[in-house]
C-alpha cells in the first residue's frame, strides 16, 4: 500500500534536469512513482498525503567528508546535518576512525581525536563506549539505531596505531607490521568499509602534539594498503597531503595516480578553496595530470570562502601548521599560557607565522584583521588593530594578552574583505567542474571553529538565490546526485521509481543557514557551534521523516551503508 505522497511541489531530481510540477509517491521507503511533466497520475488511495506545493522536493544531500564517528554514538540524527537536507553522510576521513580499537589504545585515539578534529575530549570520553575491537564490531551498532543513512572509510591513524603501539608516531612499518596492517584493511572491506582514507597534511597532530601515525608511512606502506582496496570493489580512498595545502608536488601526483591504480578506485582530498590569488587552478591541473597517469583524483570544495573558521589556541588546529608552533600548542594548558605570555616565546611564533615556510596558513599572521568572536572579558565583537592602537601594543601580542587572561578560551576569525563577482563567477565554475564535487564540510568536527553542516544550505542561499550563479536543478545535482555517484551508492542521489526515498523539501525563497552560535549540548557537558536552517520543512530518510520544520521526530529509519551491499 502506496503510504506517502508528496503532492504538487516543484521536483528538481537530481540529475540537473529541468524542474517540474508533480507528485512524488512513496512505498515501503522508496519511491514508486513521480508524476508530472507527462509522466501521468497514480491513485493513492489509503496514503498520507502532504500538500508541499510552492516548495521544492529535491533528493536527500550526500556529504562526503564529514567526522560523525562519535557523535553518532550519542546522537543519532548526526544533528544538525539532516535540517540542513543532508539525508546520507560519510565517516572516517583523513586516516581518522574509532575502529579498529583496543582499550590499551583508546585513550589515545580519544586524545587523537579531539587534538586534531576538534571535538571536545570530554564528550569523547563521556560519549564513547569504546567498547570494540574490529570495524564491525564498531559499525554494526548503528544498524536500526540512527536517522541518517551512515557509511564508513577504514582510517589509516587507527590500523597504525593497533598494529604498532607507539612506534605508529616515530617509525616505518616493517614487513609484518604492514602485512598486519593489510589483515586489518581487509577484515574492515569485508565488514562493509567504503574504502581507505590517510593523511600526510602537516596540520595533522595527535594529542601529544606530534604528527598523526598516518604521516609517518612511507609511499610504499600506502600503496600496499591501496592495493588490498582494489581487491574488493565499489570503493574509495580518501586522502589530505601537504600539496592539498600548497600545492601539489610531482611526486606527490606520481602518488596519487599510483593510489589510484593499485585501488582501481577514485582519489578524493579536501578541501580545494578559490580565492583571489589563490592557486586553485593548479590544484585541478593535478586531476587532469593524474588522469593522464591512470588514475581519477577529485577535489572537494565548498560553496563559502571559509570566512566563518574560528581559531583558538585552545585547540591549536590550523595554527599548530605554523612553522615552530606545534612544540608550543603540543604543550599542557597551564605551561602553554606561561609560554604564551613570554616575549621571546611570542617573537619566535610570530616569526614563524610570517615566514614564506608557512605557505598559505601565511595568511593567519595578519593579526590586524583578526576579529574577537567570543572571550569572557570586553573585547567580544572588536578587531584586533583597532584594540592594539587602543593599547599601544602590536596586534599579536593584543591577542595574545587576551588569550592568555581568558585561560585561551578565547575563539577569534580572520575578517575576509568582500569578494569581486569575478572571484564568486570563478568559484561557480569549479562547482561545476567535473574535477570536484561540492563537500568537505567536515561537519561533526572543529566544534570550536565552525559547523561545517551549513554548506548545502548556503549553496542555495547564496549561490543559487542571491548571487544566481547556478541555477536550483544544478546546485541539488551538486548536492545530491554528484558525490553519491562518486561513491556508488546504490538508489540514493535522485528522486527515480525504484530509488530509496531519501527526500529533502524546503522553501526556495527562505532556504538558509541561521546565525552560528555556541550549544553546550554534548556529553560532559561540552559545547559545540551550531546553526539551525531555515526554509527546510521536511526531511525524508527511507521514507520516514525525521525531521520537521526544523525539529526531529525521533524516527531512526537510516542504514548502515556497506561496500558492496549498498554501492556498486
């Protein structure tokens, strides 16, 4: 019996196609009928029924790139992705996962977590059973228990980590170790793992303040472990390496494109930014030269420029890429605010922060242009270079005298000036390009920095109504049907007969992102930035809504997306 029809709304479908007028009929969790533009009518007898005319129905969103490994444990809607349209996300980038575990190694991977992906170590700790070993044992939890649809990359950090205890952060593998290695990435393809992810970028530091396990495997090491990927079909490997933040080298594409081969898989990184000056077209100039190897590598972009990063010396991420600075972020809070307040401490830093080593993150040292988002004391909302002439100081020790007295608690962001049309007409055009596939939102990670869920949202706010840089059938095509195919997955990505009714309606004169604030809402009473949306009225997931004008019905209706299974 037909048991939901969405009647009379406007269906961008995914496939960049003309919108139209029509009804969308669900069955069991997929869609059986579209109707409209010519396609005929349905009865529907028995059905609920729902009058969404105005608005648009358009495929559920499919982010590629997000860091839900442990949110999902205590929060099954992955919040607050799917108010923003996201139905279907993906974990365990960047080498990063929770399984394979041992509880000799769980605490590090906690402390890995939080250091590098910003999520608080004591929701990580309250949150976190950690009460797994092998990456089934990890992802077969969530069968029956979460909102969304959920699938899964084996991450590189973690296999190094079980195999070689400490020596994962200072050594080469030897030959048992990377076979072992190997065991491990097969046993978790086998359990359904989407495919392989890694990390060479030097941003990447665990809690101790030194470079993740990942970073210290040899080219050898990866290309054995993309090897065992190509043995098992519809997969992926997903990778940051230090080219992905200034520039890819040869032999880092010559790398690349041998990934690739060995996994008979595409490559994708994260994140490519366009901005005036940037190098963005050398970026997808290493797509086409890998494809001219053998090999498919793709960037992911997001719609914004990155204005609404928070930094914090709290966390260290991003600044601890500065030249000479991990040593000083590595260390414990107390010791880190003495040596901030040290002089000679601070004149190395910014030295370090200036210096033509420290590539694009170079663009931090304008402390001038650096805006107080929140600090317990005066200055929330003042630039820097407006308090440093109040002062008589130079704008970095302003900051960091600010820092220091709020315990480093403070969270500040470059002040990006506006941006040319010609510099949003060049960001539309690599949204389209068939090198890149819009995401990288990294959404359940950087909690003190940004809530990267927003990034569908704002596509349509800005990109579409706005600025009319693409029209609505291109920008859901972007959002839905484009990293689904990247990823195989089976049915998800448009609104077909046959396909699972993964559905998103909303608005398209209101869609948006609301104000980003903090929400002290996790476990052990951690906080975390948020933003609700806005003009999103309903959320579908197999055919259930779980969410509705902006709340969640409490419907755990998702899957546990496995390679094979759920991809082709």
């Amino acid at each position: 019996m037909t048991e939901l029809v969405l009647q009379g709304g406007t269906v961008v479908d995914g496939t960049g196609g003309p919108a139209f007028v029509g009804d969308v009929v669900v069955t069991d969790g997929r869609i059986v009928a579209v109707t409209g533009a010519g396609r005929g009518t349905v009865e529907a007898a028995g059905a609920t029924i729902v009058d969404v005319g105005g608005l648009v129905v358009a495929p559920g969103f499919v982010d590629i790139h997000t860091h839900y490994d442990a949110q999902l444990l205590w929060d099954p809607t992955a919040s607050p992705s799917p108010l923003h349209g996201v139905t279907t996300v993906i974990g365990g980038n960047c080498g990063f996962a929770l399984a394979p575990a041992a509880a000799e190694h769980a605490d590090y991977l906690a402390r890995l977590m939080a250091r590098v992906e910003g999520i608080p170590l004591a929701a990580l700790e309250a949150g976190v059973p950690w009460d797994w070993t092998s990456y089934a044992d990890y992802t077969n939890r969530f069968d029956g228990h979460i909102a969304v649809n959920a699938g899964f990359l084996a991450g590189h950090s973690a296999m190094r980590r079980i195999v070689m205890g400490e020596r994962a952060s200072t050594d080469s593998a030897t030959e048992s170790e990377l076979t072992a290695m190997e065991g491990l990435l097969h046993e978790a393809l086998d359990a359904g793992a989407l495919g392989f992810s890694t990390s060479r970028a030097s941003t990447h530091n665990d809690g101790d303040g030194v470079p993740v396990p990942s970073r210290h495997a040899t080219d050898e090491e990866l290309v054995r472990l993309a090897g065992v990927v190509g043995r098992f079909e519809s997969t992926q490997l997903e990778l940051i390496i230090q080219g992905c933040l200034n520039g890819f080298t040869d032999d880092e594409i010559a790398l690349m494109a041998a990934l690739s081969r060995a996994a008979n898989s595409p490559v994708n990184w994260n994140v490519l930014g366009v901005r005036a000056g940037g190098n963005h077209q050398h970026q997808l100039e290493a797509s086409t030269r890998v494809a001219e190897l053998g090999g498919r590598l793709v960037a992911l972009t997001l719609p914004g420029n990155g204005g609404g990063t928070r930094l914090s010396f709290l966390t260290g991420f991003a600044l601890d890429g500065l030249p000479g600075w991990r040593e000083t972020l590595g260390l414990p809070v107390p010791e880190r605010i003495a040596a901030l307040g040290d002089p000679a401490v601070r004149q190395r830093l910014a030295a370090g922060a200036a210096s033509p080593e420290a590539g694009v993150l170079r663009a931090l040292a304008a402390w001038e242009r650096m805006v107080i988002l929140e600090t317990d004391g005066p200055h929330t909302g003042r630039m820097v270079g407006d308090l440093a002439v109040e002062t008589g100081a130079s704008p970095f020790d302003t900051l960091l005298d600010i820092v220091v007295t709020d315990g480093l608690r403070t969270g500040f962001s470059p002040l990006f000036p506006p941006e040319p049309d010609e510099v949003w007409k060049e960001r539309a055009a690599v949204w389209l390009d068939p090198r890149t596939v819009v995401g990288g939102s990294d959404a359940g990670a950087h909690l003190d920095m940004m809530c990267g869920a927003v990034y569908s949202t704002f596509l349509l706010a800005v990109g579409v109504r706005e600025r009319a840089l693409l029209s609505i059938e291109e920008a859901v095509h972007q959002l839905s049907e484009v990293p689904a195919r990247l990823y195989g997955l089976r049915g998800r990505g448009r609104i077909a007969e046959g396909w699972q009714a993964d559905l998103v309606v909303f608005d398209p004169t209101t869609v948006a992102s609301g104000p980003v604030r903090t929400r002290a809402d996790l476990p052990g009473g951690a906080s975390r930035l948020y933003a609700e949306a806005l003009g999103v009225h309903s959320v579908y997931v197999n055919g259930t809504e779980i969410a509705r004008d902006g709340v969640f019905t409490g419907a755990v209706p998702g899957t546990l997306l496995r390679r094979g299974i759920d991809t082709q």
